[in-house]
C-alpha cells in the first residue's frame, strides 16, 4: 500500500487529493480497483471520502468531474 497526495485545478478551483492504493485491485477498492482509501477536499472541505465504503459523495457536477479524474489516474 501507498498514498499518493496530490493537487487539480479545475475552473479556478483548487482541490487536494490523498488517495491510499494497493499495489493490485481488490474487492476492498472503489469499483473493485486499487483505491481503498482516497480524500477531495475543496477548500479544506471534503467533498469526497471513501474508506472501504463511500462515507462522502459529490452532489456538485465540477466536485464529481474532479472525483473521476481522480479515479480514472489511480483506479
């Protein structure tokens, strides 16, 4: 396992990213991948968290493009 901490800037938004992955996927992943852990924050304000189940999920369009950005680099 690692973290992998990072930043996007999407319309003028920052957001920070901290994603936890296994080095293969595993049922314990989102969507079977290889995250197991991962926090968005926007302005220090989660707008995703996810800990072996999804505990915080995007309602806003931009958080949700940015949380599949996310996904699509480390899943």
């Amino acid at each position: 396992m690692f973290w992998e901490d990072g930043e996007l800037t999407v319309k003028n938004v920052l957001y920070d990213y901290h994603v936890r992955m296994l080095k293969v996927a595993s049922g314990n992943g989102i969507d079977g991948g290889k995250i197991n852990k991962l926090n968005v924050l926007r302005d220090g304000v989660s707008i995703a968290r996810y800990d072996y189940g999804w505990e915080v999920y995007p309602d806003d369009e931009l958080d949700l493009s940015v949380l599949e950005e996310v996904l699509r680099e480390f899943n």
